[in-house]
C-alpha cells in the first residue's frame, strides 16, 4: 500500500483538512493507501511514495527524487484525484 504524506507549514489544521479531501478522494477512486499528514519540517525525513500540499508550500520539499503533487487548489477534490490517479 502506498503511503501519501499530506504536508502544511505547522502541520496542523490545513494538512488535516487536505488529509480529509485526499481520503475522500481516494473513497471515491476507490483506491486505498496509507495517508497522513505533518508539518514541512518533519516531512523533510519522513519516508512516503507521495508527497502532496499547497504548491507554494511542497515545491521546497522536491529533492529531484520524491514523487511531489503541488496542488492549486487544496480543496478541490477533482484535482486531487486527477493528480494521484496517475500515481496510484
């Protein structure tokens, strides 16, 4: 099962509401994976297949290797299926 890191600043109530949005997301793909969510600092060492946030936010986690999904609009549900689909 992948593992999707929901990423904020502090790590508090706009990567929770993401989390929620992603899960729901996922509900309706019908697609299952592991999802939680941290602030940008500790998300610099934690291991996930996908890394996803508020574009203005995740670009500063891309290392070249890890699998980021920067979204416009972290409310839109649409989106962010559009985005893991291609990924789950």
């Amino acid at each position: 099962m992948k593992k999707i890191l929901v990423v904020c600043g502090n790590g508090l109530g706009s990567s929770f509401i993401i989390e929620l949005n992603v899960k729901k997301a996922l509900e309706q793909m019908g697609k299952e994976a592991d999802v939680s969510h941290t602030d940008l600092s500790t998300a610099q060492t934690e291991p996930a297949d996908i890394y996803l946030g508020a574009k203005d936010i995740i670009i500063s986690l891309d290392n070249g290797t890890r699998d980021i999904v920067a979204l416009e609009n972290v409310m839109n549900i649409e989106d962010i299926k559009a985005q893991l689909s291609t990924r789950l």
